[in-house]
C-alpha cells in the first residue's frame, strides 16, 4: 500500500516525516555517536499506589539523573519491568521522557525491542518521531537463527539512521557472535553500538574493542555493572544497566576512572558492591532505595509485592552510610 492511499494519525504524519527528512546516517552518528558513552542509567518504572505507571515519577527521575550527572538515560529495558507494561504505556513513557530531558545534556536511548520485528518497528517508529539521540533493541524471542536477528535490526535501520544499540542477550536462545556483530555493524553503521553481557562477557570485550572505533563504535558493559571496574581496564566505553537510585554513584565511578584516581575508584565500586550484594538477600531492595531517595512515591512493583522487616532497612540504612562520601545528592535526614 502507497503512503498516497494510506490513512494516516497525526503522529504517523510526523514519524513520515521524520524518516524523509533524517541526516545522512554518517551525519547523525557524528552527532550523537561520541556521545554514546559513560553512565548510561536504564531508568525504572514507577507506580502510583493502585499499580498504574506514574508519569509524574517518571519525569522527576529524569531531573535526578540530571543531578546525579550521568552521561545518558535509557528506558525501557528488562529492570524496567518493560515486559510488564502494555504498548500504551510504553509509548506514552516515550513521550514523557522525550519532554522532560528536552534541554538537559543527557542522551536519550529508548528501548524499542520486541517479540517480532513488526511489533519492534510499530515502537520504533514512534520513537523516531520524538527525535531520541538512540534506540536499543534486545533481539526479537521468536527469531530462531542469526540471519533472522540480522533482518530485525536491518528492518530497524530502514527506520532510523540514529546509533542502535544491540543487546547481545534476551532474545532467542542465540549467541551473537563477535563476527556477527561486526558484520552488522560493518552493513548498517548505525548498529556499532554493543550492549554487552553475553556468556563470557571480558573475553568477548577484549575481542570487540579490537574492533573500535570502525565498525564499533561503543561497547558498554551491564549486568548492574558488576564487573565494571574490570570490563574498564578492558577498554568499556561505559555501563548501561539498571540501578538509577544509585545514579551519581556511577556517575562518580566513570568520572574517577576517566580522572585515573585508581585509589578512590576501588574504593567506590567496593561500597557500591555491598549495596549490589543485598539484591538476592532482601528483595526489593532497590525500590526501598528509590523511595528513600525520594525519587518514588512508592515501592510498588507489577513483579511482586515488597515489604521491609526492621532489621532488614537497618542493614540497607547501613550500607547506604558507605555510600554516603561518593553521593552528589545527599540522602535525607
């Protein structure tokens, strides 16, 4: 069907437009492709008490990031409970977040992933109309060989010229292998971009910055940066992973290895490591902290219901005091 005999929303008009009129994919990658690097926080999804997403939350999470002076912000991803929200969420999460970090030196990488490349392109064009610096995908659950995952992220690059990154686990049961992402990188520029956490992620860092900067262009490590410090003396560009209530902590961490202040760097990755440790020993830890910290109004979850027995916030309130001399935002009294 021509776009001439299409019915079109006003939100599908400007996506059109957008894609005719997109930079050169060399000139957007100029833009905003140096600038895929650093902390790059995945943002968590707030809820009001009776469940449903809180705008509201989510918008002055992006106000804290700013503070916290992380390098960029992306959402949704897996620790943003993505599987659990439905496509109107999702979308209108897009434009909240486009709106609120419209002004602020902060990337914004939404996360357009999907079962299937029509679902993914359905998000990704949304996106594109809100003019993200990036998108991220995790590779699609129904592909069921590597030249299916290739053709999703060619069908997403026939939508945006913008940096992609690939996640390199979630889907299929699958290994993107490090030649596989060098073709795709050296096919659609727009793809060097690797989000890695797959098998044995230090030696198949080592492998990909070989490759930098052409075709990759950024390798960022996750998994809660837990390896972190040892994926930067590897050569990471950076971290993308959940933990936004610790924002000015990773902040801190990359400004510190970018200063090489070894000292103070294991010093901060070590008290940040006692916070990471609790995760499997007081679940829900985290939404206790993103309340504390005054970001949530609430510590609801659509994974699960939390609540803190008083010697379990007594070992949190003790730890976070270990965090307390790295802390660009103070925790309330």
């Amino acid at each position: 069907m021509s776009l001439a005999t299409m019915k079109l929303t006003r939100r599908q008009v400007l996506a059109v437009s957008a894609l005719t009129t997109l930079a050169s994919p060399g000139s957007l990658l100029a833009q905003s492709g140096n600038r895929m690097r650093g902390t790059l926080m995945i943002l968590s999804t707030p809820y009001t008490a009776d469940g449903a997403v809180d705008y509201e939350d989510l918008a002055n999470q992006v106000a804290f990031m700013d503070r916290c002076g992380v390098q960029g912000l992306v959402w949704p991803q897996n620790s943003s409970e993505q599987r659990y929200l439905s496509k109107a969420e999702r979308m209108r999460g897009f434009e909240v977040l486009a709106e609120a970090n419209r002004g602020r030196d902060m990337v914004l990488v939404l996360g357009v992933q999907a079962d299937d490349t029509d679902g993914m392109l359905e998000y990704a064009r949304f996106a594109e109309a809100l003019a993200p610096d990036g998108m991220i995908a995790i590779p699609p659950t129904t592909a069921t060989s590597l030249d299916g995952i290739y053709r999703y992220y060619q069908a997403l690059c026939e939508v945006t010229s913008r940096p992609v990154f690939v996640q390199t686990s979630g889907g299929p049961d699958l290994e993107l292998t490090v030649d596989f992402l060098v073709r795709l990188a050296t096919d659609f520029p727009n793809c060097g971009y690797i989000k890695e956490e797959y098998g044995n992620v230090q030696q198949r860092i080592i492998e990909e910055v070989r490759h930098r900067p052409d075709p990759i262009r950024s390798v960022i490590t996750a998994s809660f940066g837990r390896s972190w410090l040892y994926e930067m003396r590897l050569g990471v560009d950076g971290v993308m992973t959940g933990g936004a209530m610790y924002g000015d902590i990773y902040a801190r961490l990359w400004e510190l290895q970018q200063a090489g202040r070894e000292e103070e760097l294991r010093d901060c990755f070590g008290r940040l490591l006692l916070m990471l440790n609790l995760d499997s020993t007081i679940p829900g830890i985290r939404l206790y902290v993103l309340q504390r910290r005054g970001i949530f109004k609430t510590t609801k979850s659509r994974r699960g219901d939390y609540s803190f027995a008083p010697h379990q916030i007594a070992e949190i309130e003790y730890r976070l005091e270990g965090l307390e001399p790295y802390l660009k935002i103070p925790l309330a009294g």
